[in-house]
C-alpha cells in the first residue's frame, strides 16, 4: 500500500502539459506552485539505532512531533541552511520566505524537524526551478508547533522555438 503523495499542485495536470509542450510546442507555461506538508510524525517505529555502548539498551518510547521547517541548499548531510529572506511571528503562526529565483542550479531542500531541537529530521529535495518559498509553522493556543507546510512558487518554464522549415 502506498501513501499519498504530500505533493498538492495549484493544476492538477501542470507535469503532463508541461511536457507536452516541451516537446512538442513554443509557449510559456506560467508560474505554478507546490504545497508540501512536514509528516506529522517522526514513527518511532523507523528510529533505529546503531549499536550501542556495552551494557546499554536502546529505547524510544514514543514518536516525535513536528516542531520546524526550513529550506537547505545542498542534501540533509551537508548542513547548508538556508537563511530567510524575511521572516515573521504571529500569535498562531510564524512565517518564513526565501527568494529563490536566482540561485536556479543549487540543489533546494525541505527539512522538516522533530524533537524539541530538531533532534531528527525528514527532508525532500525540491525542484530546483523554484522562485520562492513559504514556510508557515503553524502553532496551537499554547505555542506547540500543530503543521509545517512548505508552499513554493515554480518559476515559468520556457520551451525552445521550434524550427520551421
């Protein structure tokens, strides 16, 4: 059984016509976006741990529950934290938005963070023709992190002329 992709495009059909058209038109597709939604949960059934010290054993008593988002340049091993072009904190919510547009060939990362510090991660290469993104956190009454959801903006594709012989 698979789950559902965390993928929520603005025009269900975008990919296919895409392609389409780059293969087989001279047009613009227009500017599009991708919502992506941090899991809820890190399951503690997929924390595994390495070997530990002699005499120890090791336990996870319960999953971990999203507490951040942000975007990274490069995969998870390489630490490339992204810094936000703006960022503002609401009462329910906080908001982060990078500017993406000029930086086409770095590899663009969604981190989402579980544990009180980010303790673990699950991260998401993005595409990199990204013009921005926006990281809402959303927070309940008492200021505990509910959602992450990552909505970013596709920059326009442009399709070579065809020749005409």
């Amino acid at each position: 059984m698979t789950s559902p992709s965390p993928y929520r495009s603005t025009s269900s059909c975008l990919a296919i016509c895409t392609a389409a058209c780059v293969l087989s038109c001279n047009t613009v597709v227009h500017a599009s976006s991708i919502t992506i939604l941090c899991p809820a949960e890190f399951p503690v059934q997929t924390i595994n741990f390495g070997p530990p010290p002699q005499g120890w054993t090791p336990f996870a008593p319960f999953s971990l529950r999203v507490g951040s988002g942000e975007l990274m340049y490069g995969p998870p091993s390489s630490y490339q934290s992204a810094k936000p072009s703006s960022y503002r904190e609401e009462r329910s919510r906080n908001i982060a938005i990078w500017k993406l547009s000029e930086l086409t060939k770095e590899e663009k990362w969604l981190s989402c963070g579980y544990g009180m510090a980010a303790e673990l991660t699950l991260s998401q290469q993005l595409p990199r023709n990204l013009a921005e993104c926006t990281i809402t956190t959303n927070k309940d009454s008492h200021r505990n992190v509910t959602a992450v959801r990552a909505t970013c903006t596709l920059s326009e594709v442009k399709t070579p002329a065809t020749k005409k012989k």
